[in-house]
C-alpha cells in the first residue's frame, strides 16, 4: 500500500516506543523489536495519529535539510508502508474506508 | 570458559503454577510447586527491576494460571515501570471485564490468549474443564479495550483434522497475531505422547495449509506457528540458545534457561531470593553449563549448522538419548536419530481417528 498524504499514522495496539531512559530505543511489538536508528526513530515519533503523513515528511525534511527532499519523502513512504505491512501502524480512515 | 555472556531478551515469569485448566500437554513440570513457595509482590517487582537492568526488554507473565495471582495488576504496574513490554499468557479463565481493564491501565501490553479447540467437547477433553464460551468472551472485551490479541492454538493429532476451522475463527476473531503451535514432548506432553503425535500425513497438511494462512493474511493477520520438531530434518534452535536469549523464573524463584531445565540430573538453578538476577544470568552453574560450544559432542562440534541451531534441545537429548550434551536426537545427522524414528513409525502405525475418542490421558493437577 501506498500511504496518503492526509492520513494520520499512529502505532497499531501491542505496538509502542521502549521508554527513552532505555538505550538503544525500540519499536516494541507482539514477541518483536525493532531497533531504532536516527531517523527511523523520528518517524515513529511523529506516528501519533495526529500528524499526517505530509506533516511529518515536511518535518523530517527540515531535520535533513542536506538531503534532497524527494530522497525524505519517499524513504519515509517506504517505511510507513513497511511497518503498516509488518501490522505495527494503522491509517485509521484507511482502515475504515477498507472495510466498507 | 571462553564463552562471552549475551544480553538476555526476554524473562518467562511463571507466577504460579496454579491453573483452571488441566491440560494434557501443560509446560508445567510434574512435581508442580504450591501457593506456600510463591515469590512476594515485593520480590516479583525486585525481581522485574533487575531483570530490566539486565538488559531484559520483555516480560511473558505465565503460570500456570497467571491470572490466578491476586497483585497481576500490580506486577503489570511494576513491570510498567521498570521499562518492560509487559505480556499476559493466560487461558482468559478467571478474567472479567473490570479486571482487564485494570490490566490495561496498569499497562499491559498484550495478550496471548489459549485456544484447546473449537469444540466444547473437545477441548474439554484436553483441558479436562469447561472453558470456550468464556474464552470466546475474553476475546470481545481485549478488543473492546485495544490491547493487542494474540490466540494460540495448540495442534496435535486429536485436533488437527479441525485446523481450517481454526483458522477460520483466528481469522474473524480480529486478533493481530495468531500462532499454532505444535506440541513440544515435554512433562506432561512427554507422558501423554503416544496420544498427541500427530501422523506424517497430519503433519504435511497442516504445513501446507498453515503457509497458505500465513501468504493470504500477509499485512492483516500475522500467522506464525511452530513445527513438530520430530518430524524436522534439523532441531529447533531451542529459547534461541541455551542462556543466550531467555530466561525463566519459576514461581518459587528458581531462575532456568528454560521450561524443562530441571529434568537434567545434576544441574544446580540459583534463586532470585539469594543473588541479583544479572549475577545469575552471567555466571550460574546452569546457564553457564551449556553456553556457547565448548560441551558439543560430535555431530555437532564439527557441524556447520551449530552457530543457527545450537545442537537443538538438551532437555530432549536428555529426555530421549539420556545425554543432556548429546546432538538433539531429532538432528537427521546423528545416529540417535533412529530413537525419533522409531517413535514417529509407531505413530504412523495407526491412522489418526476422525472424531477424537475418550483416551486414558494423565491430567495435569493442581498443586496443593
């Protein structure tokens, strides 16, 4: 799936961020975890079913400001398609436009 | 002692061994401990605190009945805030809806919920108590409160002519994860072996429509299921490697590197009620005993494959070839593999009956 722009990511139930006083941080998930690095850390930080996904690609590109701004977009794409694919994101009007 | 001590993942807290249920292939040892030897509240939350400063991410409370411990809220709460993804394994039996939500403001994380069937009969028969309708409640109210759902169905050759069934009910449940899980012969399992193996031709078609489960649900359902491993060509990689990845606390405080540890003669388990847990992951007898490779004996010593599957389970080689070092006598490179062999042709001798009959089987019981 490819996300839309005006959808609002947050973190599928079981799903959560390890506590910021534990290093290195985790995206912890049903019997998983996913090791964060820099940026993929930022990501999920903002997947708080209140950003859309342009918000936090416009983010990101201000904290990157060096890379080019297509190469952001379409990483962060990528990965919120990975980690709706592994059931660790939900796009709740996706979702429920999907049931219908 | 050459070996490098890992980080420890995931801690399996056995609250209790006390249970509702008295399945025919509990994980529980034979010689089950009583309420009299439970740790505290105070040394759980200890326990939980040093288990996270160990390095530990995960905590799996289980018994038994974990449900059965009347501070679970209060060991979720402790666990919270010690930094752990706090999982729940439990049957769903004594659960009400006002309990799992203190549950889930204590902050569990997720929950596992046991499936023995589909049928109140035979599950019944497994289990050796009626358990379905309630179970088919609990799942209704872990969704109502967004805690994620995990079902797992145990299959073996009673119940796997029933497999589609029950992954057609997984699949409407609304659960994110399930997982079917072939028994592993071990304690009771191991006493009631000859009624739970399942036949070759059992095996091939819940391969098959397990694989088929898992490609068509792909990024809606996760299907995981684990396989019999006598019917495998390798071992399994058992808890990931002996003291490498987990730990198990049994409820009296005997820490193990896993369920069965104890039926190996000889081998000494510290207790967390006399050293630091961390003290006890990098250096007791037992962990340190089949750490790294330095014990392996020939196949496994000069294999390839050591470093992936860490010559299986030392419980089964007990259990089977008598010898706690010996290759995992399910590996198809040792010649104890003929002890599987053997075992497996009696099982096939017979075809698996289409409706389960009344069988003679050892129930698990509950401790005093």
């Amino acid at each position: 799936m490819n996300p839309e722009m005006h959808a609002q990511p947050r973190l599928a139930p079981g799903c959560r961020l390890s506590e910021p006083n534990r290093a290195p941080r985790m995206l912890q998930m049903p019997e998983r975890a996913l090791r964060l690095n820099g940026p993929s850390l930022e990501i999920v930080e903002r997947c708080d079913g209140r950003r859309t996904v342009q918000q936090i690609i416009s983010e990101l590109q201000k904290i990157y400001s060096k890379a080019e701004p297509e190469r952001v977009e379409k990483d962060i794409l990528g990965y919120l398609a990975l980690l709706h694919e592994q059931g660790a994101l939900e796009f709740p009007a996706e979702d429920a436009a999907e049931r219908k | 002692m050459t070996t490098t001590i890992p980080t420890p993942l995931a801690l399996i807290a056995e609250l209790t061994h006390r249970c509702p249920l008295h399945c025919v292939y509990c994980s529980n040892p034979l010689e089950l401990q009583s309420r009299g030897l439970e740790l505290s509240t105070e040394a759980w939350s200890r326990v939980l605190r040093e288990a996270a400063e160990a390095g530990v991410l995960q905590v799996d409370f289980t018994g038994g009945e974990p449900l059965a411990r009347p501070d679970l809220v209060e060991l979720v709460r402790a666990a919270r805030s010690a930094g752990l993804y706090v999982n729940l394994i439990t049957s769903g039996l004594p659960l009400d809806e006002r309990r799992l939500a203190d549950l889930a403001t204590a902050g569990l994380d997720h929950l596992q919920l046991s499936f023995q069937g589909l049928q109140e009969d035979s599950a019944r028969e497994i289990a050796g108590t009626r358990a379905l309708e309630q179970k088919l409640q609990v799942v209704k109210w872990v969704r109502a409160h967004r805690i994620a759902l995990t079902l797992n169905f145990v299959i073996h050759r009673q119940n796997l002519e029933r497999l589609e069934e029950m992954i057609a009910f997984g699949e409407a449940s609304g659960a994110g994860r399930l997982e079917f899980a072939h028994v592993q012969y071990y304690g009771w399992a191991f006493a009631n072996r000859d009624r739970l193996l399942p036949t070759r031709d059992q095996v091939d078609r819940s391969i098959a429509l397990l694989q088929q489960a898992e490609a068509r649900l792909r990024g809606k359902v996760r299907v995981e299921y684990v396989v019999p491993d006598y019917y495998a060509k390798y071992p399994k990689a058992c808890m990931g490697g002996w003291g490498r990845k987990l730990m198990l606390i049994t409820p009296s405080g005997d820490v193990l590197p896993c369920h069965a540890a104890h039926i190996i003669p000889g081998l000494r388990f510290d207790n967390v009620r006399d050293k630091p847990l961390r003290e006890i992951w990098n250096s007791s007898e037992a962990f340190q005993k089949f750490r790294g490779e330095d014990w392996m004996q020939d196949p496994c010593r000069s294999c390839d494959r050591r470093a992936q599957d860490f010559g299986g389970c030392r419980c089964q080689a007990f259990l089977l070839a008598g010898d706690p070092a010996a290759t995992d006598p399910v590996c198809t490179l040792t010649p104890r593999r003929q002890i599987v062999e053997e075992i497996i042709a009696a099982a096939n001798a017979t075809p698996a009956a289409p409706v389960p009959a009344k069988l003679d089987w050892l129930y698990r019981p509950n401790p005093s």
